[in-house]
C-alpha cells in the first residue's frame, strides 16, 4: 500500500485532481433552457438570429425620417400611423410624416431616427418640435448587439441566469451541457448517531452529513446519502463498492487517517486505486483520493471543518472537472483585518468573517478558534481563508484569497 503519492502538497494534490477528472469527464445531455441553469454548457452556442432581431425603437415616441427635421426653426409632421412592440403593421412614412412608436416597436418602413414622446407637442394629428434629433437617434439596430452565426458561448461556461436569458433571445429552447455527476455520501464512524436520537455514552451526532449534503446541493447537485456505516471493514466495503458500482463520485467521510480504525485507505488500496493520501494542508491533511469500481473516490476527513475544507477546494475542483467547467470560477481577494502567525509550512485554509468597511474596502477578519473539530467558528464564518505553503507572519492589509461556503 505504498505505490500512491503521499503526502503531496496542496497543488500537487488540487492539479492530480484536475488530471483524473479531465480523464473521467462525464458525457451531455440536451436540457430544457429553462432547466439549465448551473449546468457547465457541453458545446459552444452560435447565435441563429441577430440581436436585436429587426431595428426597432429604443424609447416611446415618434418614427420620423431625419431628412425632414428643420432644425432651430421648429419642425411639424403628420402623424400617419401607429407601431406598437409586436405588431408589424407594414407602415410606410412618406415626406413630412411621422408614427408614433413605443419601445421596443418595429422602425417603420422610410424611418431613420425616433423622437422621445417627451420632446414634442402633440396637436390636431401633428406633432411639432424645436429639438434636432441626431440622425439614427434611439433606434437599436439589427445585429448591434450579436450578428447572425457570432459564438456567444463557449463550450465549459457555466450557465447564469444572464447567459440563459441570451439563449432564450436568441431562441433556443434547448442546451447541450456536461451530466451532472451522481454523488454518493458516505459517513463513517462508530460514534455516530442521527439527530433526533437520545445520545448515548460516547456518541455525536452525526454532523457531517449536512455539511456535505448542503455542499454539494449548493454545486447545483442532487447528492444522495447512505445510512452512516461503522468502523468495520467487513460492513464498509460491500456498502461503498455497490454505490461506486452505480454513481459517477462517492465521498466518504471519517476513517482515512492513521488511526486503528481507519479502514479506508487499505480497503481502496486492495479493492479500488489511490491517486493520493494525505496532503500537506490544514486543515484536512488525511484526504484520501483515488477510483473504486466505476467511481471517483473521495475519502474526507472525520472533523467537520476537515471536512469542510477539503470539499471546497479539491471536492469542487473534481466535480469542475467532470463537467469540463474550464472557465475559472469567480475568485475574491480580501485584506486581512487582524495578523495571523503562520507558524507552519503547510497550505492552511482558515475560516473567516468579511467585513465590508466604510470605504467599501472588503476586508477578513480570521477566526481565532481554528481547530478543525471547531464547527461553532465554520458556522459564525462565511469564508475559508487561504494561506499558501510556508510559515510567515501576516500582518493587516496583507491580501490572501478566500473562498465563500
Ligand atoms: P476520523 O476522521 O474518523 O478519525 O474522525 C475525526 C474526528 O471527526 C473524530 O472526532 C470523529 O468523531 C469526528 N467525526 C467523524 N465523522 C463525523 C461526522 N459525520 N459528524 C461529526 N463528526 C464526525
Ligand atoms: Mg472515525
């Protein structure tokens, strides 16, 4: 059980994540546009019509053509029609006419500019104005913001609400993108017992599995957890080998460390595949990494914000991965609000509190409970704080990156 990297460094770990999920990338599937957001798009989406469709109007007003406008003196022209949105009534303006159009409207045939209603006085079927319109004033043109056969979106993106609407625009009632990993959740322990149970001689709650649950809900994700297994081989394998059999990633929880009862690591050496075990971060330096059966396998370590930490970089890096999500996710920077001594070399993610300062400078206050069992100070914080490799004092002002969860 020797033949795996041990003890890899963060980076090392996070890119051996990124090269096994490359490696599994999950296949697409059509959806329905309005079910797909949060999907990683599959493919990338050519625009099949112009945005805007037709030049239209950009305001309420009138449709007038610019060759008429007389300048300082007072312009007067006819009103000879009506163009409201979604109605194409085939209107033609002639020398010395106008229609009056709302926004969003088709331009009528022989118009070129729209005068915002505001601007004119309207009297006996005519309107008048002393303004001069720019020739071309507020009318959005075909195609001004996407033309015919353009890519709007690439393959890996990650589907917003914003991106959606575009599809939508631009009429496509269906998206091809990346299959949402199946997740299978694992607890492990002796000790646990559900909520809602009366605790017995030492026992705890199982916490853990709705820290993982909301995890992975809030990836976009529909995961589905087992009943938690004791620390007994005999029972663990059979359980975590059939859910590796059916689901695309299992997590486990508990039971990768070097103690006597921490059966993980042997039982995915003989059974299964190590891609690592152990790497240099705290928290979470147990993390466990490899394949069973079908299945990536990911074995998290028992403290909760252990636990924490580990699915929220390199649990996050792998489920980006299946998807093919090349687009880097959104990262934020924040400058710290109280020094941190760093008296270790590993990579350390600290929990944290924002604090958004007068100036609107965005600031982090770390939290100074920072053993991995503290799940009080995981709750009362809202990011993880991250400390690269090597010991080093911070000082305030000194910028690190954080991760919301
Ligand atoms: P382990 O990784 O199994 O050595 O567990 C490390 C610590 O995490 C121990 O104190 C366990 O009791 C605790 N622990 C393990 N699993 C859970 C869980 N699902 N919920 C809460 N605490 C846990
Ligand atoms: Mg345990």
């Amino acid at each position: 059980m020797s033949d795996f990297p041990g003890r890899v460094a963060y980076p090392e770990a996070l890119a051996i994540v990124r090269r096994v999920a490359a490696a599994r990338r999950l296949g697409s599937e059509r959806v329905a546009t309005r079910r797909a957001d949060g999907r990683i798009l599959a493919g990338p989406v050519q625009a099949p019509i112009p945005l805007p469709p037709f030049d239209n109007s950009r305001m309420d007003g009138f449709a007038l053509r610019h060759a008429d406008v007389l300048g300082e003196g007072g312009t007067r022209l006819r009103i000879v029609g009506e163009q409201f949105a979604g109605y194409s009534v085939g209107l033609r303006i002639g020398p010395g006419e106008c229609a009056r159009i709302t926004t969003g409207a088709p331009l009528p045939a022989g118009a070129d500019t729209v005068i915002i209603r505001e601007d004119v006085r309207e009297q006996d079927g005519s309107i008048s104005f002393d303004s001069v319109p720019m020739p071309g004033a507020d009318i959005r043109a075909a195609g001004e913001d996407v033309a015919v056969g353009e890519q709007v979106l690439a393959a890996g993106q990650l589907l917003t609400p914003a991106r959606l609407s575009l599809a939508s625009a631009l009429g496509l009632a269906e998206l091809q993108v990346a299959q949402r990993p199946t997740v299978a959740v694992f607890t492990t322990g002796d000790e646990l017992i559900e909520p809602g149970l009366p605790l017995g001689p030492g026992q705890i709650y199982n916490s853990n599995r709705e820290l993982l649950m909301g995890l992975l809900r809030a990836q976009g994700l529909e995961p589905t957890a087992w009943p938690s297994l004791p620390d007994d081989p005999a029972r663990i394998a059979p359980q975590l080998r059939d859910a590796a059999s059916a689901f695309d990633v299992v997590v486990t929880c508990g039971g990768v460390s070097a103690g006597q009862k921490d059966y993980l690591p042997a039982l995915l050496a003989a059974q299964g595949q190590i891609h690592f075990w152990k790497v240099r971060m705290k928290p979470g330096m147990p993390v466990l990494f490899g394949a069973l059966e079908r299945a990536a396998f990911l074995g998290l370590p028992g403290n909760p914000v252990s636990a924490l930490a580990t699915f929220q970089t390199l649990g996050c890096a792998l489920l980006d991965g299946l998807q093919g999500r090349t687009e880097p996710r959104a990262r934020r920077f924040a400058a710290l609000a109280a020094p941190w001594r760093k008296s270790h070399e590993r990579y350390e993610f600290l929990r944290g509190r924002l604090q958004y300062g007068q100036d609107g400078r965005l600031s982090v206050l770390p939290h100074p409970a920072d053993a991995s069992h503290r799940l009080r100070a995981a709750a009362d914080s809202d990011v993880l704080l991250a400390l690269p490799d090597g010991a080093r004092d911070y000082a305030v002002g000194d910028v690190v990156e954080v991760f919301g969860y």
